[in-house]
C-alpha cells in the first residue's frame, strides 16, 4: 500500500510531469514528420485551396496532389508549413500526453475507479488543455501549409515564411476595423485585442477536441487494458502491440471528429478569403452545405485514415518508448 501511495506521489512530481512532457513532445515530433506530406494535403483538400479541388474525392487524388506539390517545390513543397508544425507539435503533444497522465490520476487514481466515462474524459481534458495553450501556432502552420500559386495571387508570392504568416493574421483586417458602432462585435474586438486573430476557428476547434482526444484515449486505455491488463505482469504489449492500439484509437477517433475538423479548417483560413471578419459556426458550417451538401464535411477522410492511423500509432508507441527510457514506467 505505500509503495502504491509513494508511486502516485512521484507522478505528480515536477520531475515526473516534466519527463512526461519531454517523452510526449518527441513522441508528436516524430509521429508527425513521418506523415507531414500528407497533413500539408490534406488541409489544402479541407480548405478548398483553388489549386487542388481537381483532385479531391479520390484515393488516388492525394497521391496526385503529393506529386503536384513536388514537381512545383520539391521536397520543400511537400514540408512546407513543416517547421512551423514541429514549432507547435512539440509543445502541444508534451502538454497533452503530460496533461492526460496527470487527469487521469486524478480521476482514475486506482483500479476501483477505471470506467470508459473517465478514461474519455480524461483524454478529452488532456486535448483541450494542449490546444488552449498551443493554438496559434495551429493556426499560423494552416496558413503557410494553405499557401499556393492560385490561392495566394494578392501579394504573398513566394513560399509563406512563419513570421511572414504570423504578419499577415495580425494585419488582417487593419483598414476596416475602425468602422462605426454597426460594425459586427467580433470586428471591434479584432481591433481591441489583435491576439483574437490568432484564434479563429477556436471554439470549433474546442469542442472537436472532446470526441477527437476523449476517443483517441479511451480506445487506447481500454484495448490496453482489455488486451494487457495491469495486474497480469507477464503481458506486456510490444511495440508492434502499441503500433497497432494506437493506430485503431486514431482511426476511431478521426471518424467521430471529422466534421469538426473541416469547419475548423474553413475557419482558420476565412482571414485570407474574408480579411475583415470573423466567420463564425454558422456562416461556416452553411456554406460547406452550401457547396457540397453532406459530402462536403467528410472531404479528405481518406487522406485523414492515411494520416492518422500511422501517425497515432507512430505517436502513442514511441510515447511509450521514451517513458519507458526516462524510466517513467511507460510499460
């Protein structure tokens, strides 16, 4: 029983949480370059980018565009955004893993307590913890992975640079902020507090988190501990056994959060499309409707299987791998 009270006590250490943090964040870092030629086509399908709707629909148009994007820029085209995607990744994956172990501690503090309830939401808390904190950054690597020739023919020629991407967003709407008293609330708070800028598409982002991280955790916990319960100590799941759990919570939880992520992408960039407003949930999710009817929330579910399945597998079992490096008994 004190050895039980004890190795709680060290898991809600500094030390621990900082280690957590550290395996998580290299965990997100290599998940997502192994996928990051997928990710820049996937968000420039959920955007709409001009230049690639003729390839949208199709398993084969993902490919397509990757060779479109190479032939116009290399392997610099394909990772474009890339840098500022590790810029976010780390810190926004070390905050989620470091933040899931501490609320499940809090809410699962020992075996009595273990339901499907509290393992969603602690994964739910865990998602919407990181992405408070690393949201715009999201933001800016949506904007320079969005950027191409037919997109952007105002003035941003040439590849987006982060802090050419960050100028933009917090000059977006400079003229037309200072307007009369009929202007829209949300227009005279882009010229009250510019930091607003760097969070559209936030509130839709928060709510898809619930499902997307809350699933993605609880099928993780629960096939874990279906497959390789704590209190047998000679099963332990393998990397490859960590591959394939992660894989499937991503494929589950990518398929329940899925909407949400394409509204929250239109919203993201409606500051190139509409610089001096802000499009809400409304306007948003009608306008999807609009143009393509139900089909137009599922665009780029492909190319999201593609991605997410090895990247969540990539990223909970090298999560895993690193705890158990840092000796944070990861297995």
């Amino acid at each position: 029983m004190s050895t039980t009270v004890s190795s709680q006590r060290d898991k809600h250490s500094l030390g621990y949480a900082i280690r957590s943090g550290l395996a998580g964040g290299l965990a997100g870092c290599v998940a997502k370059t192994a996928v990051a030629p997928l990710d820049r086509v996937k968000i420039l399908f959920q955007a709409s980018n001009p230049d690639f709707q003729k390839y949208a629909g199709s398993w084969t148009g993902a490919f397509r565009a990757g060779l479109s994007i190479y032939r116009d820029g290399g392997v610099r085209g394909l990772l474009q955004g890339h840098s500022a995607t590790l810029l976010r990744i780390f810190p926004y994956a070390a905050i989620k893993f470091m933040a899931y172990d501490q609320w499940r501690l809090i809410l699962i503090p020992d075996q009595q307590y273990e339901t499907n309830l509290r393992r969603f939401t602690a994964g739910a808390l865990a998602g919407m913890t990181s992405v408070t904190f690393t949201y715009p950054l999201e933001l800016i690597r949506v904007r320079m992975a969005f950027h191409s020739r037919i997109a952007d023919e105002s003035a941003t020629r040439g590849p987006q640079s982060f802090l050419r991407a960050m100028s933009h967003i917090y000059h977006e709407g400079a003229v037309s902020t200072a307007v009369s008293s009929s202007t829209p609330t949300s227009q005279r708070l882009f010229g009250q507090l510019p930091i607003l800028k760097f969070y559209r598409g936030f509130t839709v982002t928060m709510v898809g988190m619930i499902p997307y991280a809350g699933t993605s955790f609880l099928t993780w916990d629960f096939l874990r501990a279906h497959f390789y319960p704590s209190d047998d100590r000679s099963k332990r799941p393998s990397v490859l056994a960590n591959l394939a759990i992660g894989a499937i919570s991503g494929a589950v939880s990518q398929t329940v959060s899925y909407p949400f992520e394409v509204i929250r992408r239109r919203m993201q960039v409606g500051g190139l499309k509409q610089p001096d407003r802000w499009l809400g949930w409304r306007e948003t999710i009608r306008g999807i409707y609009t143009t393509s009817g139900l089909r137009g929330f599922y665009v780029g579910l492909s190319i999201g299987y593609l991605k997410i399945i090895p990247m969540n597998g990539i990223s909970f079992a090298v999560w895993q791998g690193f705890k158990w490096l840092l000796d944070l008994n990861g297995y």
